[in-house]
C-alpha cells in the first residue's frame, strides 16, 4: 500500500486525488491519508505529489512508519476527496518544514 506521510501536513496540494482509480484518499482539515484497505497499489499518486509526500510502504523513512497506522485510523473517520481542490494559500511556505505532525489536525 501507498502511505501519506507528514510533508502532506499543511500542503495538502490534492494532485494526488485525480489519478486514484479507486477514490481511496480522504480528506482531512489538513492532510489527506490513503485507505489502506481501498489502495491497490497502483503507483499513481507518488509521482504526482509535488510535496513528495506520498511513499510506499516498503519506502517509509525511519521516524515516519507510524504513517502507516496513521493513514489507516484516519481514513476511517474522514470523507473520501476525488477533485482536486485549491491548496492552501501558503502550502509552498510549509513544503518541506520539520516537525509538522505536531500541526495535524483531525
Ligand atoms: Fe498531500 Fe501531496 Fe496529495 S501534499 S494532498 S499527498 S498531492
């Protein structure tokens, strides 16, 4: 399965919701996460993140593997998003910042 990891935090471009063949991201207040369960692994979404954000499970950098179990609560409580929607008006100021887990918000 694919993973969305924390440069997706206060990002949140949604490229990624348009290639989904199988509509498996849902939508956050400020990050979206993958279901896990929906995801075929197609490869699709990862190129298209412009914040690199998007990561297989085998790639998970260290520190960030918990996404995994992340992406998989999360998706259960949030709405599936399949447009693509305006990102906030400063996600290019947050691409790349550390230690945006602390600013997730559910
Ligand atoms: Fe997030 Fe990248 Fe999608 S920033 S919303 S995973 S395009």
């Amino acid at each position: 399965t694919y993973v969305v990891t924390e440069n997706c935090i206060k990002c949140k471009y949604t490229d990624c919701v348009e290639v989904c063949p199988v509509d498996c991201f849902h939508e956050g207040p400020n990050m979206l996460v993958i279901d896990p369960e929906e995801c075929i692994d197609c490869t699709l979404c990862e190129p298209e993140c412009p914040a690199e954000a998007i990561l297989s499970e085998d790639d998970l950098p260290e520190g960030q593997e918990h996404f995994l179990e992340l992406n998989e609560e999360l998706s259960q409580d949030w709405p599936v998003l399949t447009e693509k929607k305006e990102p906030p008006e400063d996600a290019d100021d947050w691409d790349g910042k550390p230690g945006k887990l602390d600013m997730l918000e559910r």
